[in-house]
C-alpha cells in the first residue's frame, strides 16, 4: 500500500510504525474470510482491510477521529485472525495499538460510552473492585428488564459468574518445589481472573510444583495493562505493565519463565518489549517478554512423568489470544491428548467466541452471536467437557454451553496428580 506520510509525522515512532505496517498490506482481502465481524456484519468497512482504510486515512491526514471511523474500529474484537492469514505479515495489532491511541486523544465520545469506559478502567483490572461490582450487579439483575442500555444489561448479565474469593495462594510468597527443584518461574496471577475463577492459579501452582518447578509471586505484579490497552488508554497501560516489569525483574536473575494463564494477558506481556522501545525499561521490558511463556507452552517443553490418564471427551476451545497473538496451536491438544483425553476441535475454530477483554460488554449484539455461534460447534462435538485458555472465553462460552467449561491447566492438573475441577465435580 503506497502512504504519504510527511517527514515529520514519521519522526514520531509510532506513526513510523504505522507507516511499516500500511505499506506491508497488498489489499488481497484474504483477511475479510476469517474475520468473525465481517462474518456476523458483512461490511467491508468492519472487515481489517476496510478498517486498514480508515486508519491509513485518519493517521495520515493527522486529523481527529470521526464517528464512522470509531464506529468500525470499536467493532473490531482484536482477535488478530487476520494475521494469522495474512499472506503478507501485516501486523495489524500494532496499527489497531495505533488507531485506538490517536481516537482516545481527538474523540470525544458521548457521555454514556465515557462513563461505561471509565467505570470498565477502573473496576475490572483491580480484582476487590471487581468481585464488589459482580457482588452489586448480581443485587441490581432482578431489574435488568428495566435498563434501556445494551451494555448495561450486558453487565448485569456478567452477574450470573460465580465469583471467586480472595487466595492465600496469590498472595507474594514463594511456593517451594516437590522433592528436588528443577526449575523457578514467576506466575502471574492477574487480576479479572482472581475475581472470576480462583481454580485456575490453584491448578497451576499445584502441577507445576508436584513436577518440580517453584513457583514466586513476587510482590507489585498486578493487571498485565491489557484491558486499558485495548481501550487506547496508552498511559494507564503502560502503568500498569511498568509495574509488573519492575516486579519480574525483581524476583531474581535465576527466574526460567514468566508464566501467563491467561492467554489474553500472555499476548500483552509478550509485547511489553516493543512497547516500551523507546522508553528506559526497554531492556528489562525486552527481558520480560522473552521470558513470557503461557502455562501450556512451558509445560510442553518439560520432560513430564506418566500422568493418570484420564478418559473424556474434551472439546478444545483456541483462544484467540493463544492461537493467533501467541502463535501457541499445538501445545494444549498434545498435553491433553498425552493425558488420556479424547481431543476434539470445532468447526471454524480460528472465528472468536466474542468475548475479547471487554467486547462482550461494549458490543454486547455482536459478541452474543459470537458467542452462540461458539457454543453451537463446540457442543456439535458431544464433549463432556470443554477446555480453554483464556478466562474472558470461558465465561463467554460458559454461559451457553450446557457442559461445564474449564481451563486447560484445571485438567492437565487432574491428570498428573491433582483433584478433579471443581466444575466437573458439580456437573
């Protein structure tokens, strides 16, 4: 694609790598086939080339983000599908980066979309907050019918998730090694997470310390930044990502990975590096990334013992964030396959379930198709359970299927040596 950015504008790192990531596009429109709004909507403006279009022409111009403009791209779930079919290694996730940054400095959005931005800002990445606002939405959901607003009652709709106490377990402590140490990772244990489902840390420091790793929740780590980021709130995310470096960094030159539970969180993490390369935590940030690992991919590289292979039928949701941000596809099928599970996949298993951080509650029309739509092909498979990576899928996914639905660590736990998921155990 030919841009015409002045030599100014290109002294901004930002708008240079805009620049990169326009002329890299060939216009082929193989990215429209695995977009799931282009599918749901069949706008070829809520499709990543037209969105191309409109960011091209709004960075370029230098001006102010219009209405039609924010409109597509706040309807763009970010699932990074179309890198994975991009022919041409465009890297749309640093052009979206880009375009949501600029539209958060010249829009001004009407006073309903600022408050329910600004209340998700504050709420979801502190988990006390958040287990208080699922605890008020779950008192106030008699009323749904009552509130005229979509996102309102997409909220109130979010009450029907259990919520999670706090853990002793998340707590800044290291979790010493069974038997002889073999390894020393920092977890992360997020922060929507901790208030949403507390089974998913307890599984992963239960199997990664019976094989021998300890396991260090370092004092300061807190929100990956990942939900503000995706807001275009640059300073808040970089906060909150600053924090979590200094953390890392922090715990001991001696640490073998960082480890990411949650996929969405693990595709932040593993940017840290380039988001902070024009900044002094450049190389601890660099580090950070390098280290970053989801908790499938780390055990993928272990030499794991002989599990107690168990025998259901697993259907295995991708995460987005997992499959096409990380780039992990295989590590979670092997692992469960390895241990005893009957591994199947949906159809179209590359589209989003349509949850993506926050898009459930901003476009709750479009993420509810998604979402039925996800549910259909994976319930399709007859599984007894369902497994994912990511705690925004699960809750979306949870929410239709009529089989419990875990993280894949929760089962990977069981089979080498852990309890059965509390969810099984209740279904």
């Amino acid at each position: 694609m030919q841009t015409n950015f002045t030599e100014d504008q290109l002294r901004d790192p930002g708008l240079a790598r805009a620049n990169e990531i326009l002329r890299a596009c060939v216009h082929c429109g193989f990215c429209t086939a695995t977009c799931p709004s282009y599918q749901v909507l069949g706008d070829e403006l809520d499709s990543p080339r037209g969105r191309i279009y409109l960011i091209k022409d709004m960075l370029e111009s230098g001006r102010p983000a219009d209405a039609e403009t924010v409109t597509h791209i706040d309807r763009c779930l970010g699932c990074l599908a179309c890198m994975t079919t991009c022919p041409s290694g465009v890297h749309y996730m640093h052009l979206l980066d880009r375009a949501r940054v600029h539209i958060e400095k010249t829009w001004k959005r009407p006073w309903r979309d600022r408050m329910l931005r600004g209340a998700l800002a504050r709420i979801l990445p502190y988990p006390g907050r958040f287990r208080l606002a699922l605890l008020g939405a779950k008192l106030a959901r008699p009323l749904r019918r009552l509130v005229p607003d979509a996102r309102a009652r997409a909220m109130l709709d979010m009450a029907g998730a259990p919520i999670a106490a706090p853990s002793r377990l998340d707590e800044p402590q290291v979790h010493p090694a069974c038997g002889s140490r073999r390894g020393r990772v920092v977890l992360m244990t997020g922060c929507a997470q901790k208030a949403l489902d507390g089974d998913i840390n307890a599984a992963t420091i239960r199997l990664l310390t019976r094989l021998g790793i300890e396991v260090v929740i370092p004092r300061g780590e807190g929100c990956c930044g990942a939900l503000v980021h995706h807001m275009g709130r640059e300073t808040e995310a970089h906060r909150f990502a600053a924090a979590n470096i200094r953390a890392w960094t922090g715990a001991g030159a001696e640490i073998d990975a960082i480890i990411v539970n949650t996929s969405g969180c693990g595709t932040t993490v593993k940017d840290y590096g380039h988001m902070f390369r024009n900044d002094p935590l450049a190389a601890p940030a660099a580090e950070v990334s390098a280290k970053a690992r989801d908790i499938t991919e780390y055990l993928a590289a272990l030499d794991l013992p002989a599990p107690e292979r168990r025998g259901l039928r697993v259907g295995y949701h991708a995460a987005c964030s997992l499959q096409h941000g990380q780039k992990v596809t295989e590590a979670p099928r092997r692992l469960l396959a390895a241990a005893g599970y009957e591994v199947s996949t949906p159809a179209d298993a590359h589209l989003c379930c349509g949850s993506a951080g926050t898009y459930n509650l901003m476009q709750p029309a479009i993420a509810a198709e998604l979402g039925r739509r996800k549910a259909a092909t994976l319930e399709a498979l007859r599984p007894q359970v369902i497994a994912a990576g990511n705690i925004g899928c699960m809750t979306q996914i949870g929410a239709r299927a009529g089989v419990p639905v875990v993280h894949t660590v929760e089962l990977l736990d069981w089979a080498w040596g852990g309890p059965e998921p509390a969810k099984l155990r209740r279904a």
